[in-house]
C-alpha cells in the first residue's frame, strides 16, 4: 500500500511539472518520469484493490464500529453432493463444516490497542470464547485484515472444527479421520456492507478448504453419503438446492440452508 501511494505521488508530480517548464527535451524528461511511475502505480493499484476498498470504506465510516467475522469452511463433495451439518446455534439451518478462527493470547493487547471489542450477537462461552467475531472501530480495518492475512498470533489450519462437528458429533469414525488432509480453495471476501442482524456495517471473511481424503475415508463418505442425514444432524446437497438456500420447485420449504454454502461452491 505504501509503494502505491508513493507510485502515485511521484507520478502525479511530474505530471504537474509539466505545466511549469519549457522545452522540448524537459517536457519529454518529465513526461517519461510520470509515464515511469504511473505505469506501476496501476499495476499496484490492481494487486491492493482490496486494501484500496476497505481504506474507501475505513475513511467513510471512519467514527463507526464495524463487524468483522473471519472463519474458515469445508466443501466436502461426493458425486455431486456437498456435505452440511446442523447448525449448533441455529438449529434450523444446515451450514458447511467449518467455523469462526480464534486469535491467540498474544494478539490479545493489539486488538484492545485497536479498540477492538468481542461481538456478543452471540453468547460468549467456552465455545466461543477468543473468535476473530469481533466490533472494531472502522479506520482500523485495513489493521485487521493485513494482520490476519499476516497469519500471526492466530489460529491457523482448519482442523478444529472438523473434529468438532464431525467426529465429536459420531457423524464420521474419529478412528479413520485421525487427520485429513485438504486443499486451500481461496478466500472469500464478501463486499462490506450493512446488516440488520447486527444493526452496523460488516465484513465478512472465509478461507475455503476442499477436504482431500484418502482411499478409506473415501469410502466411509460414500457410506454416509448414502445414509439418511436426518436426525443425525447431516444433509448431503446438490449444488442447485445450495445456491437456492434449501428451498426446491414445488416442494414445501422443509430445510434452510444457509448463505455460507454457498460461498464453497463458487
């Protein structure tokens, strides 16, 4: 970010100097010079086009708290079909594998430097407890997000979740999935925006993980993938009853699912 604004700087001061020198050969000099920086000055601007959007963001809410949410979430396909689990908070939702990172204790006096404060939409619990779920003050967003990206004093690697909503729950054999191995799809930014759930602005974030399981855990999940989810707190989807949030053509609306699907299908 900081090459960027330097780029533009010097680019935008040899643009001006043109106005004030004659001459042939000083014009072209500073033509060249502006051409020079302003070249890589859009190069950068597109690589930290998202830094660009949150400073955009920061500098209108610049007073306002937003809500910041950063998890992680599996797609876990079989034949055409995603794997969901019940939610625990909301019961009446089927969601991908996955949850909210924790932060370490030792990012703990930066987020309270940055007056960061817990997000209690949700009751703060054992469970709960340290989620990067968090109300920061807006111009201390780009903060947070390089921070995070930094990878520092976090939770990093999804397994937590898997073993929690998977494997404690019986829903697949802890003694086949002792540890499983997934490749990292991308991360999903969702364009910050105001919610009526939490009553501010908010910034939503997930890495997507696609779960890559060995030649055994293959065929459990086939198993499973033939087995009735209901009751048992799974439900295998198709990617159109997905992207539909539960809901399918003539059929009462029995299941929500809910919108983070989505994001790790696309």
């Amino acid at each position: 970010m900081q090459r960027l604004l330097a780029y533009v700087l010097l680019a935008v001061i040899a643009a001006c100097g043109l106005f004030f020198v004659d001459g042939a050969i000083a014009v072209a000099l500073l033509s060249g010079v502006a051409t020079a920086f302003a070249v890589p000055a859009i190069d950068a601007g597109v690589t930290n086009a998202r830094y660009l959007r949150l400073l955009l963001t920061s500098l209108r809410s610049f007073r306002r708290e937003i809500r910041v949410s950063v998890s992680y979430l599996y797609r876990i396909e079989h034949q055409g079909r995603f794997l969901l689990v019940q939610g625990n908070r909301l019961p009446d939702q089927y969601q991908p594998v996955g949850g909210v990172y924790k932060f370490n204790e030792s990012a703990r006096a930066l987020l309270q430097d940055w007056g960061a404060r817990t997000d209690d939409l949700i009751p703060i619990d054992e469970v709960s407890a340290d989620d990067l779920r968090l109300r920061l003050p807006a111009r201390k967003l780009v903060d947070f997000v390089r921070w995070f990206e930094s990878e520092r004093s976090r939770e990093v690697g999804p397994w937590r979740e898997f073993y929690e909503e998977l494997l404690r729950t019986g829903i697949l054999p802890a003694d086949e999935f002792p540890h499983v191995r997934a490749d990292f799809v991308r991360r999903h930014f969702d364009p910050v925006h105001y919610s009526p759930f939490s009553q501010c602005q908010e910034l939503l974030i997930a890495d997507i993980y696609a779960l890559v399981p060995n030649n055994t855990q293959r065929a459990i999940l086939r198993t499973l993938a033939d087995a009735d989810g209901i009751g048992r707190g799974f439900l295998w989807a198709e990617a159109d009853l997905i992207q539909r949030r539960g809901a399918a053509p003539g059929k009462p609306h029995s299941r929500a699912i809910a919108v983070t699907a989505g994001w790790t299908i696309t």
